[in-house]
C-alpha cells in the first residue's frame, strides 16, 4: 500500500515507537513526551503515520503495539483542550474527583478532518485485511471496533466496514482475502508465517465474525434473515474451530444489541448457537476442528493443537470451556432464550459438570486411603457418589516420556477441571436468572447440586501440618477462597439463593447424611460446608428441620480431623448468621455444649474458628440466654488470650480472635460483664501500651475495638475510673508517626473514638478538639479514581475496586471511600450523643455534610448525610448556633437532591431527612415560601417519575420479557417506602395535601400481588 505520510515522519516515528518499548525509564520518558509533542502540533499526520506503520512495520510486537497505541491516542482528551503543560507524562489518564463528570470530553478523534478520518479507515480496513499474524490481527480488529462504535455515536457510520466484513465472511478455504491466496489445505500454520500477503480465509472469516462481535451495530440496521444467515454461515464453519467462535461471540453480542422486536425474528439464532456445544462434547477427546497435532509433541490421551495465536497449545476441553463462557453472559441478560432448549441442554450438561465414574483402588483395613496416580498427585480425588476417576498406576521407574506424559495428563486435568467450571457456571447464571424456568425442567437443579458437592469434595491432600501451621489472618486472600472446592461451594450459594429451600434442600440431603458418614475426611469437610453454603437460601424451610441438621453437624466437633472440626464449626457460624436469632432461642444448650469445649481443642486453628463462630452466635443472642455461659467463654477467651507455658509457641493470630470474641461476648452480655471487666480491661490497656511494630499491628487494632466495646457494655460508671488512660493511650497511636504499610489503624481508631464517646456520653466533650480534625479531613476527602485505558492493566490491590460509568472504566480507592463513611457515621454518633455540646463543629461538619448528599460513590456516605442533617440543625437550635444561612443552605440542598433522584432507597431517607428537618426548625410556617414550592414541585416530579416507572414495568411483565418477579417485589418495596415517607412529608406540611391522592394512586399502580415463581409460600 502507497504511504500516505512523508519518509522522514515514518522515520521518525520508527524510532519514537522503539523508544517506548524499551526497558530504560529515561529513554521512554523522553519517548512518551516526544509523542505528546507530536500530537499537540500535528495530530492528523501523526496518527496516520502510526496507523501506516501498524501495516508496515517488520514485526509482529511493534504492528500491534502500533495499533494499541492508536487506539488509546485517539479517545484519550485532545491535547488542544489542555494546555500542553498539563498534559499527563504518560499515555493513559487519572485524576481524582468526587463525583461523575456528564460533560463531553473531546478526543483527539473529534478534531480529526473527515478526509484524515477516511484516510484512516482506508489504512486500517488493509490491516484488517492484509494482516498475516493471528495476534496482531486481534488487534486490528479491536481498533477497527474502536473506531466504528466511536464514529457511530458521533454520527459517522462507516459502510466500507460493514460491506469488507460481510466480504470477509465468504473468504474460502484457507486463501487470502482481496486476491492472495495461500492455497487449499495448508492448514493455519499460513497464517503465522510472514512471508505470506495475508491472513487465510479461515483467519479473515474469524476476524470478520470478531469485528461484528465487537461493533453489533453494524448489522443491527440491515435485514435479520439475512444477517441471521451469515451468523449460522459461521457458527457451522467446516474448516475451523476459531470461525465459529468468533461467530458464536457475534451471535451473543446481537442478541445482547437486539430490541424486541428484533430479538423475536431471531429466535432461530440460538439454534445453531447451542449446536456447536454437543459436537466439541461428543468430541473432547477428538482431533480440534481445522487444526493439527504439534509436531513432535509426546503421545497424550487428549490430542493438542497449536494455538494460533501463540500461546500454549488447546484441545476440544478448551474450546468448549470457551464456548461455554461465551454464551454464558447471555443467560444472565436473556434467559428465557433458552426456554425450549433446556431439555438438549440437561441430555449432555451433567456429563461435563460430574467427574468421570471410576472407583478407584478398593480400600483395605491395611489401606484405608489408596490413591491411585492421579490422586496421589494432584491431590484432588475424594471418595463421593459414585467416586471421581483415577488412572491406572504407573511404574515408579519414569523416564523423560513419561514426565511428559504427566505433564500432558496434568494439563488435561486442569482442562477438564475448567470445563466443570465453565459447564457449572453456564447453569448457575441461567438458574439465578429464570429460576422459575429452570425448576420446571426434571433433574435441573438435581444435577447442579450434585456437581457441587462433588467438587466441594475435590480438596486438595494438603500437608496436615501446613495446614495446621498456616496463619489464616495473614492468608486471607490467598488461593484458598479461590481454588475449585471453594468455587464449587459459592456456586452452592448461589444455586440455594435463586431456587429456594424446596427445589435445593431435597438433592442435597439426599447425599449429606451419607457424606457426614463417609470415611473420607475431605467428604465429611464438603458436607459440613455444603450445610453452610446453602443456609442463606434455603433458612426459611431448612428451620422445620434444623433440630435434624443440628443432630448431625454436633457429633462433627469431636471428629478425629482437624479440618472437619474446622468445618463443623464454620457450618455452625454460619447457621447462626443465617437463621440468626432462631438457632440460638431454639439450641442454644445444644451449640454451646460444643462450642466452649472446643474452644480448648488441641489445634490453634481450630479452637481460633471456634471463638470466630462464637461470635456469629452471639449476634442473634438473646443476653438472658448468653448469660448462664458466660463465665466459661469468658475463661476460655482468656486462656486463648493470656496463656501459660512457652510464649514462642503462642499464635498471635488465636489473641487476636480472643480478643475480638470476648468484645462481641461484652457487646451482647452488657451489663453483666462488668464482673469481667477487671480482668480483661487492664490486658487490653496493656496490648494498646507495648503492642509496637508491624507484627502486632491487627493485634493493637483488635485490642482497641474491644476496649471499646467492653466500655460501652459495662456503662460509664465502670468505665469512668480507666476512661482516661485509654483516651491517652488513643491520642499516642493517633500521634504517631504514619506507618504507610499500616491500612487499618486509621479505621480503627475512628470507629473506638466512637464507642468511647458513646461509653462516656457528655464526658467526651472535652477530647473534641483531638478528635475532630482528623475526622472533618477524613469526611472531607475525595473520592480517588483512577480512570482506564481498556488495555491498560487494572488495579487488582486491596482496597480498589474497578466499575464501568459512562463508558470509561474507573479504579475506585475503596478503602478511602469507607473510612469517608466511617466518618460520617461516626459524626452521628458524636453530634446525637453530645446534642448542643457539638455546637462548636457544627458549620465545619454542616459544611461537609451538605455536598457528601451527592457524594454516588458510596450509598453509606449519603444516607449518613441525611440522618446527619436533621442532628446538626436540633444541635444549632438547642446550643443558639443556628443560622438562617444554616437552614436556608440545608433545605435549598435537600430539595434539589430529592428533585433529582433516581434511588428510590435513598428517595425515602431524602423525604425522611426533610420531614424531620422541617419538625426541628418549628414546622410548617418556618419554613420559607420558596422552599415550600420547591418542595412541593420536586415531589410533582417524582411521583411521576415513579408512576412511569411502575407502568413501564406493568407493559414489560405483560410481555413476560425476561422478568424476574422477585426483583420487581423488591423494587416496589423500595418505592413503595418512599411514597410512605414522601406521604408523611406531605402530611406535615397540610394534613389534606392535595398531592396525597396523587400518592395512594402511584402505590395503587404496583403489583398488590405476585407470584414468586412458584415458590411463593415455601418460606411459610
């Protein structure tokens, strides 16, 4: 292709790119500023010579780190917007704001001339056709979606696309596309060489399929029999495997694009889209579809291709993992899809989720515990029903084939293990979809709930002693919540939440008695944790038999393994937290009985989980009943805590769970742990005075919180003598100098502050001046955000978390975000315990609170905010701080966020926060004429956004579309407590507001009745 931009601008970008991919921080320094030059002095000439350079350049690494980089380039701000000083010194953009921005942003790409745009699309239309490598072809693919999508919704279709892709999807054989032609029958190794002129028609066929996954609008304005034919052209692809993937990823991106309309014409569509999943079944072990066996590779059971994209070799396991993953988004989105097609789906779905049927070695007295090769090895088989497979031994004599071998066989297990996942998964996001739909196909949930507990029976056969050794506190994100058991076992969660107690309880008692009862440890571990996996979902019914499970998970603390003792204890915790308040009335005596003796277990990590399921079972206590067991937890918590004998063998990680137990104890015993308190009080003063280092951070963060919780319990009185020394020994922590490493302190300390001002009452007031700096700053910062480019690497550490919002992706300092919460929480707890005495704060903390009502990061800061308004007024009113500037700025703000919205749950605190606001300042005639109206027209509005919403959903659940009608009662809910609240509002200012017939009408349009998906009375 003719270049487009002069020699010397390719030269010098050439070197400029070579720059950048250097490992010298300078050299790509000065690469990165040179671009920013560039492109704040000649854009169009520049991004053309780097689209150029993407089809020209000799290696495959800089055509596609071209072809990023323009796709980042050209919807990053345009330099023209900025001044060029402030522009970023890197090639992505952050930045820190409070809250989402609607304003447009211009990119380079809008100050591009429509001829340079053209240009543009001619260069990459030859990328996309002329490119020989698989990889960078991907690539091309990613800008050219870019670009389409980008041009579209700025107005600019792009029709030589949407016809070279429809060309592209009748390339033959393996030739090139727009006359090169490799020739018939050489197979995909085309593709990778470099000597050829272009792709293979099996790698432009893919990539046209891609493009139409990436950009569906493309087609969504053309005729849908013909687009649906173009679609099966490729999902029945005869030459290869990736067509037909990258047609299935086209059919799931239409169908997710499609309008109603649209979809009912398409129906056919997922016809063919599921018949690409029996073939690659019935052929898992099978040679892949267009592809050939690697050259040389060892003899395996599963023939392995080469992937054309470089990376490791696939087979048929993978690909249908792939497939599975890929239509399992569409289950979420449009479950009732699948409706006619469950029943095909169940002929062949539990093969791929239940491990293979071999039973293994047979044990012995001698041999309690055979293992076959596989097992031994990988430590993944369990004895269950029927027992997952093994191979046949091997001689101990291995030699270099036979490590190859093993090698082969451990990636086939690990395919086979994420296709059981994929396969699980697909099921799970169907069920918790259409619930109702899926409990009406025979041996649905059956199958699903065997599959888990089969996997949840998989546990690794891990080295006891490090097992036993391990700091669980210090392990807490490590693999463990994420190895396969632990997904088998969400996935029971889930299963047990969408369906209900009657459709999941009946399968899995079918196989827990019998798996409590098993031999294996690791099954008797699944049966325990399987009880606590599905509590959540399934409480309503499992309470009419819980004295049965009760009976069955008790004789488990006395198991001779560590770990199911582990278990029975987690299954317990988590049976107190999920039937919270019914357990513990009903068997407490029973729960107990267990759980203060194993608090003396032998193993640290046992007794440390039983103190932790102590605590699950103190939150739903009642404190007469807690009592009579007082004295021998507390003992017990102490010994953990404080005990004899060898101090180098004591687990810092058991004090601190010690510590934690005994304050939650303190919390639900209240008063009468007072008896203790001069026992545990001065321990905990002394962890705040000499816990110092990094070793004993949580252990000083833990021993603050129970300071102030046993304050709280034991009341003023008793705490008051110890009062100032721990108010000392929290200004010395606060004091100290900032250990950066030291993530939880600051949380920590806000949140003792609190209780200490709640233990004290008035008595705190004099410690505000120490207090309140720190906590104003903390409610005050903004929201820390990061703001990506899609291939830039996300934040994966602890405390951020990544959204979408106005089609940017964002990284989101979470761990800022809670301690601003905290801090507004904590400001309601010191300005309604000090009343008047707050008075000196209250403009700093008014000032704060007023903008946080938007602050939509975090719904915990807003409804703080709104509790906290009211406070501050009634603190200004008693104290004769209040301002009419005070009043007019809190209404004039409370009025605007109710006129604008959109969360219903947030709407009612919003009314609730007026109503009480209105009451403190002397109620209606207070209240300025202007605000009156104001109020009055932002209810207008929302009532009828409110009647539209319920009438829109009406129209949509006649129409059935996909409508779960679980989240309609809870959407309902919501807006139905704002309509109670907004009624109360409107009652206040004039007992017979017009506007209340307006509000029973609005209510009157919801759903009075509804079925939940014939589970409606299982609950009762």
């Amino acid at each position: 292709m003719e270049a487009v931009v002069p020699a010397e601008i390719t030269a010098e970008l050439t070197q400029i790119l070579s720059n950048l991919v250097l490992g010298d921080n300078e050299i790509r320094s000065n690469a990165e500023k040179a671009v920013n030059e560039r492109l704040a002095q000649t854009p169009e000439l520049y991004l053309l010579a780097l689209a150029q350079f993407a089809i020209a350049a000799d290696t495959e690494v800089m055509r596609s780190f071209s072809l990023v980089l323009l796709r980042r380039l050209l919807f990053r701000p345009a330099p023209s917007s900025l001044p060029p000083s402030s522009l970023p010194p890197s090639l992505s953009s952050s930045s820190s704001y409070p809250h989402p921005s609607n304003q447009p942003r211009l990119t380079l790409y809008d100050h591009l001339s429509s001829q340079t745009l053209t240009t543009l699309e001619r260069l990459l239309l030859h990328s996309l056709a002329h490119e020989p490598s698989a990889l960078v072809r991907r690539k091309s693919v990613d800008t050219v979606c870019d670009l389409a999508n980008q041009g579209m919704v700025r107005g600019r279709p792009w029709h030589a696309l949407q016809a070279q892709a429809f060309a592209m999807t009748q390339a033959v054989g393996e030739g090139a596309f727009g006359g090169a032609n490799n020739g018939p029958g050489q197979g995909l190794n085309n593709q990778q060489a470099m000597g050829g002129t272009g792709a293979g028609g099996a790698g432009l066929r893919e990539s046209a399929y891609r493009v139409f996954a990436g950009c569906p609008n493309l087609v969504m304005d053309l005729q849908t029999d013909a687009v649906l034919g173009v679609f099966q052209r490729g999902l029945q692809d005869a030459y290869s495997i990736e067509v037909r993937h990258a047609a299935l990823l086209a059919s799931t991106a239409y169908l997710s694009s499609a309008d109603a309309q649209q979809l009912a014409k398409s129906l056919s569509l997922l016809t063919p889209m599921l018949d690409t999943l029996p073939f690659l079944a019935s052929s898992l072990s099978s040679q892949p579809l267009g592809t050939h066996t690697i050259p040389g590779a060892p003899p395996s059971n599963t023939p392995r291709t080469v992937n054309s994209l470089g990376g490791p070799p696939t087979t048929n396991y993978h690909h249908l993992s792939t497939f599975l993953s890929t239509l399992t988004p569409l289950c979420s989105t449009h479950p009732t899809l699948f409706a006619p097609h469950l029943q095909a789906l169940l002929s062949f779905l539990p093969g791929l989720i239940l491990p293979a049927v071999d039973c293994g070695p047979t044990p012995t007295v001698g041999r309690p515990f055979p293992s076959s090769s596989s097992s031994s090895s990988t430590g993944k088989s369990a004895f269950v029903f029927p027992p997952p497979g093994s191979s046949s031994l091997h001689s101990p004599n291995s030699n270099s084939q036979e490590e190859g071998e093993n090698e082969d066989e451990a990636d086939d297990a690990d395919e086979r293990a994420t296709l059981r996942l994929a396969a699980l998964e697909f099921m799970i996001s169907l069920s918790e979809a259409k619930p109702g739909m899926v409990r009406k196909v025979p041996g649905w949930v059956e199958a699903v709930v065997r599959a888990c507990l089969e996997g949840m029976g998989e546990v690794d056969e891990d080295d006891l002693e490090g097992w036993l050794k391990e700091d669980p506190s210090a392990n807490s994100s490590s693999s463990d919540t994420e190895s396969a058991p632990a997904l088998y076992e969400q996935s029971l969660d889930r299963l047990a939440c969408a369906m209900g107690g009657r459709s999941v309880l009946p399968p899995a008692f079918q196989y827990i008695p019998s798996m409590m009862a098993s031999y294996d440890w690791r099954v008797r571990h699944a049966g325990l944790m399987a009880i606590a996996a599905i509590a959540e979902g399934t409480g309503k019914v499992m309470q009419n038999e819980l004295g049965k499970i009760v009976d069955m998970v008790t004789p488990m603390f006395t198991d001779s393994h560590p770990r199911v003792r582990y278990a029975a204890c987690q299954c317990v915790g988590q049976l107190c937290t999920d039937l919270e308040e019914i357990i513990q009335e009903r068997y407490h005596q029973q729960l107990f009985a267990v759980l203060i003796p194993t608090l003396e277990d032998p193993e640290p990590r046992v007794h440390s989980h039983a103190a932790a399921a102590l605590i699950n079972f103190c939150e739903g206590v009642e404190r007469d009943t807690l009592i009579p067991y007082l004295d021998p937890i507390v003992e017990r918590l102490l010994k953990l805590l404080n005990p004899g004998g060898d101090q180098s063998q004591v687990r810092r990680y058991v004090q601190e769970q010690a510590i934690t137990t005994l304050a939650m104890v303190a919390d639900a015993s209240e008063a009468t742990f007072a008896k203790h308190y001069p026992t545990i009080m001065p321990l905990l003063l002394n962890v705040l005075r000499n816990a110092e280092g990094p070793d004993y951070r949580k252990l000083r963060v833990k021993a603050m919180e129970c300071a102030g919780l046993i304050a709280i319990a034991v009341g003023r009185d008793v705490f008051r003598p110890d009062s100032s020394t721990l108010v000392e020994l929290l200004m010395r922590i606060q004091k100290s100098p900032v250990d950066p490493n030291d993530t939880q302190v600051g949380h920590y300390l806000i949140a003792t502050w609190a209780k200490v001002c709640q233990a004290m009452g008035h008595e705190f007031e004099p410690y505000l001046p120490a207090v309140m700096p720190a906590l104003l700053a903390t409610a005050s910062a903004k929201a820390d955000i990061s703001v990506y480019d899609e291939d830039e690497e996300k934040k994966a550490d602890d405390g951020w978390e990544t959204i979408s919002m106005d089609g940017q992706t964002l990284g989101i300092r979470t761990s800022a975000i809670e301690e601003k919460c905290q801090a507004f929480e904590t400001l309601v707890i010191y300005c309604s315990t000090l009343g008047p005495r707050f008075a000196p704060y209250l403009a700093q903390t008014l000032e704060v609170t007023l903008p946080s009502l938007r602050f939509y990061f975090h719904d915990g800061v807003r409804e703080a905010c709104a509790m906290l308004i009211p406070m501050l007024l009634a603190c200004g009113k008693q104290s004769g701080t209040l301002t009419n500037q005070m009043v007019a700025a809190s209404f004039h703000q409370v009025i605007n966020c109710i006129n604008t919205e959109h969360d219903s749950s947030f709407l009612a605190s919003l009314y609730k926060c007026f109503t009480d606001s209105l009451r403190v300042i002397g109620g209606p005639t207070a209240l300025a004429p202007e605000f009156h109206q104001g109020i009055v027209e932002a209810t207008k509005r929302q009532l009828q956004a409110l009647a539209d919403k319920r009438k829109a959903r009406q129209n949509k659940a006649a129409g059935d579309h996909d409508i779960d009608k679980e989240d309609l009662a809870l959407y309902e809910e919501m807006e139905d407590f704002a309509l109670e609240d907004m009624g109360k509002m409107l009652s206040s200012l004039d007992p017979n507001h017009p506007l209340l017939m307006a509000v029973s009408g609005v209510r009157d349009l919801g759903f009075n009745t509804w079925d939940s998906d014939e589970e409606g009375d299982e609950e009762g």
